[in-house]
C-alpha cells in the first residue's frame, strides 16, 4: 500500500445522503489495484443542496480533482461548473466534475453504465432496432434514455406521471405512455426499470406483473439495493435474461475513473468490490452460501423435480454436473437451453474431467465445446479447470467473449493438500487467465491443510479476488462450513447421499 501524501489528488463525492455510496470503496480498490493509491483518494461526503455552489468553489481554491455527484445533485451542479459536456448537457444531469487545473467540465457517465451491461449481454450493436421499454423518467431514466436511443434502439418510455414521460420522450425522439398501458411492455425486446419500484419500502413491488414477462427478453432493473430486486426474480423464474443494477453502478464507475485517474479502470478489481460488498451481505444473511449440485443424467423434468427439491431445501445456487451424463444422446442446444431456464435461482454449469475428479467420458474438445455453448447460453456460472485452460491455451476472455457468464477456474488436488505459496501460485495463474472465480479444492490432511485453505481465502479476499476454497475429505468439513464467512464465494452441499458428488460434501440438514 502508497502513502498518502501531500501530492495525492481528492476525489469525492456528494449526495444527500451519501453513507451508503460504494463509491469510495469501489475507486479506493482500483487505486491500489494500480498502485496509484499515492497519487488519488476517494472520499465522500453529505452535502445539502443549498451548499453546492460552496462545494463548487471549494473544489476550486483546493485543486480537488474530482467531484462526483448523486442525488439530488446531479442537476444543481450544473449551474456552477465551467463546462458541460454536450452528452451531459443532452441527457440534462451531470454525476462526474473534472477539474482540469482550475477549469471545471461536467460529464455524464450513467448513459455508459446502462449501455455496457445491455452490449454485454446482446453482443456490440445488439440494441440496434431494439423494442426497449424504459419504465420512470427521473434522473436515471434520462440517462439510460439517452444511452439506448445512441445506440440505435426504438424506446417507449412508461411513467407514472405521464407528463414527465413526454418531455423526455419529445427531447429524444421517443414513445411515451403511461403505467396503466404497462401490458404492452410484453411486446418489448427489453425491459428497464427506472423509478424507485423493488427498494426500500417498495421491495416487495415489481413494475411488471410477471405475465407480461417473457425468456426471449432481456430485464434490467437499474435498483442496485436490494441486490436481486423482485422485478428481477420473477424475470429470472420465467427463463428471461437478467442485467443487475449494479452492472449500471460499475461501469459508470469505470467510466468516472478514466476521466479521473486517465488510467485504464481495472475492471475486474471493481466488479470484485460491488459483488463481495452484496454477498457479504448474502452470507450474512444466510450464515452460508449454498451451491447444491445436481447430477444431470435425465429427462428435463426429472431435472425439474431435483431443482424445486434443491431451492425448497435452501439452495442459493444450483450446479449442474453435466459430466454424469451417460444417456445415449448427445447434449443438444435445446436441452441445454431447456436447462438453463428451470432454475429461478444462479446457475453453474460444469462438465468435470475425469483428471480432476470428474466422471465426464467426453473427450477435451467435447467438453470446451460444450462449455462453450453453455456461455453462448449465457449460463450464470460455467466451470472450467486450470489445466484444461493451460493444455488447450486458452483464455478466458476468449472463452467468454461478449457474453456476461462468470467463469470459474478450478483446481482439484484429490490426493493431498498444497501449501500456502503453491495455491498462490495457481491462483495467480487463475488471475493471468482471466478467472472471474477462482475455486481451489484440495484434500485434506488435517488442521494443517484446512488452516492453509482459511489463510488463501482471507488473503485474497483483502486484495478483492473471488475465491472459493475448500479442503476435501471428513478433516476437511470445516473448511466447507467456516469457508463462505471468511470469504469464500460458495459451498457445496447436497439434499442426499445420492447427490453427493466430493468427499465430506455435507447434506443440507447438517
Ligand atoms: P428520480 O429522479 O427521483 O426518479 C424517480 C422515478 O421513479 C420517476 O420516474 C418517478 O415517477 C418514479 N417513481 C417513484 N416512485 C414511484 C412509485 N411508487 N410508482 C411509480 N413510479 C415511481 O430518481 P432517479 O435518480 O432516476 O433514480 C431512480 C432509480 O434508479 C433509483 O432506484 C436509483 O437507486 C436507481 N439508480 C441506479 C443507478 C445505478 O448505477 N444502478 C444510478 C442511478 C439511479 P414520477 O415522475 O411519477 O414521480
């Protein structure tokens, strides 16, 4: 870690209220991602509306080089500053200040956070002629308006005071209409949630009932609090593609600190942040993740009948093991989109090689392929080992490509456990290709091996990396049941003894 000292640059932000803004934890990471954390800090602070024209001058006399604005400031700030960008100045709110030594321009990066996440999941170009219905017309609204309509989408914008709903529509050459025409939304490509419907004391509200819901959409909601808004759930059930809000919060966050830093925002760093902060949260609230594999070696509806059993028993997230499939039939596209929309919970698809403890019979290239087609699936989760990603030379943005699947890079030692330094080692060799989660499982051979597995997890999960770490074995149990509150992403346990698919897995009563 850099010192602070009497070079480094201010960055902060403010709002009313502030306490709860990731900012400062999502800039501060990145900084000593990049060991710049000399040269910037982030910080952040409540301000009343009234006293933005003094922060404004304040920014000024004390070369703060960044001012980043929430609500309800975002409109305010605009009448002080020198500059405003023309994008800025389009949408009519400004979120990032870039004090140029004394000149002042505002930007707008919350069009950049919606459009990201919605190219992420479509592919480069995919919102082009686009259906996309906007529900609100607030601050975000304008933004995500903006964002959509750029890049070429046909946008009907649904508000509950159908007024506000036309000027925006009327500034931007779109559609409007008001809540009680929402039925139509089931026409849409996309649906985006824009008002404040699925927080705080409207968390148990959706702004679609869910028959308007369908799997060939794609649902975003830009409510980031709670993580999983009820809008989302009910879009996930139905088989529908779902974007978090907190996707938005990320890359406006990139966004915001290439004007400021004029660095590459590490990217990975950032999204590690925000996914850690709400899965704490998760864990805290559950005690324990839990991942239920389920062994996939039958009809889709026996597969069902496992997935209700398997989130009845608790499950968070269920595994699909497809290397126990023996049916005599190939693994088509339809299956495995049949597969990837029965669970109304997040989705790992694996297909373990017998190498590493798996039973698939498939041979290398059989399994890449299917892996591969289980991201074009956009699965949540796809699992692939290390030594498969070496032997083949392959890395995992290739892997990925345009799609928003995280990929799980795994390592399984059946015989014995690793020390600290050679699980660092692999790790990092993870992190080189591209791990979104690194899943470290060896066997246990005691105390010794199971504190080593606690040190990895709690170490990387101080410099922002995604660990799941676990120790095999009837020695290793509690590396599987204290794991997750040190850090550790998941933990796998099943609903019966058939299920079992790792040694000293726990069941679900224990
Ligand atoms: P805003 O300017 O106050 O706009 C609120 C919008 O929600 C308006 O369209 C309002 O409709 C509508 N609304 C509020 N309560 C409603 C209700 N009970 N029923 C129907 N409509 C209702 O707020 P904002 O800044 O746009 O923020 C809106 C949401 O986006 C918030 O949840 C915020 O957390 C989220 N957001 C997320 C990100 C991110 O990075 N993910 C960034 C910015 C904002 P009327 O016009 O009828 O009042």
């Amino acid at each position: 870690m850099n010192v602070i000292n009497a070079q480094t640059k201010i960055c902060i932000i403010i709002g009313d209220p502030v306490e709860h803004s990731l900012s400062p934890i999502m800039h501060n990471t990145a900084y000593r991602a990049l060991h710049i954390d000399n040269q910037f800090v982030f910080l952040a602070s409540r301000v009343s509306i009234e006293d933005v024209e003094q922060i404004v001058k304040a920014v000024r006399i004390m070369g703060i080089r960044g001012l980043t604005c929430t609500i309800p400031h975002k409109l305010e700030v605009m009448k002080y500053i020198d500059k405003i960008d023309p994008i800025a100045q389009k949408i009519g709110a400004v979120n990032t200040v870039v004090n140029d030594n004394g000149v002042l321009t505002g930007y707008n990066t919350d069009w950049i956070g919606a459009v990201v996440p919605l190219e992420n999941s479509l592919g480069k170009n995919g919102l082009i002629d686009k259906n996309v219905a906007l529900i609100g017309a607030g601050g975000a609204s304008r933004a995500i308006a903006y964002g959509v309509i750029e890049r070429g989408a046909k946008l009907t914008i649904y508000n509950r005071t159908i007024e506000t709903a036309k000027i925006l529509a009327n500034e931007l050459g779109a559609e409007f209409a008001s809540l009680d025409q929402i039925a139509d939304v089931k026409n849409a490509n996309i649906i985006i949630n824009s008002t404040n419907i699925g927080m705080g004391s409207l968390a148990n509200e959706t702004p679609v009932p869910d028959k308007f819901i369908n799997r060939d959409q794609v649902i975003f909601d830009a409510v980031y609090v709670p993580f999983e808004t009820l809008f989302l759930k009910e879009a996930r059930a139905k088989g529908a593609t779902i974007i978090h809000g907190i996707e938005m919060l990320l890359h406006q966050g990139t966004a915001q600190f290439e004007y400021y830093t004029n660095h590459p925002a590490p990217l990975e760093t950032m999204k590690t942040v925000l996914y850690n902060h709400f899965n704490i949260h998760e864990i805290q609230k559950n005690k324990i993740n839990i991942a239920i594999p389920i062994q996939v070696n039958g009809s889709i509806q026996s597969i069902k009948k496992r997935v209700v059993q398997a989130v009845a028993s608790g499950a968070d997230i269920i595994e699909f093991r497809l290397d126990y499939w023996r049916i005599n039939k190939q693994i088509d596209d339809i299956f495995l989109k049949l597969l990837r929309n029965i669970t109304p919970i997040p989705v790992i698809l694996t297909v373990r090689s017998a190498q590493e403890g798996g039973k698939s019979i498939l041979t290398d290239v059989e399994r890449i392929s299917l892996l591969r087609r289980a991201v074009e699936h956009n699965f949540d989760f796809v699992d692939i080992e290390l030594s498969t990603l070496v032997k083949h030379n392959i890395d995992v943005k290739d892997f990925k490509k345009d799609s928003s699947t995280k990929i799980i890079v795994s390592y399984h030692n059946f015989s014995t456990g690793d020390d600290l330094s050679t699980l660092q080692n692999i790790k990092d060799q993870m992190i080189k290709k591209g791990a979104d989660i690194c899943k470290i499982v060896v066997t246990s051979q005691g105390e010794e091996t199971n504190n080593v597995i606690f040190n990895l997890i709690k170490s990387n999960k101080q410099v922002g990396h995604v660990i799941v770490g676990i120790a095999m074995g009837e020695t290793g149990v509690s590396t599987r049941i204290k794991g997750p509150s040190l850090g550790s992403h998941f933990t796998f346990v099943t609903v019966d003894k058939q299920g079992n698919t790792a040694p000293g897995q726990l069941y679900i009563c224990d």
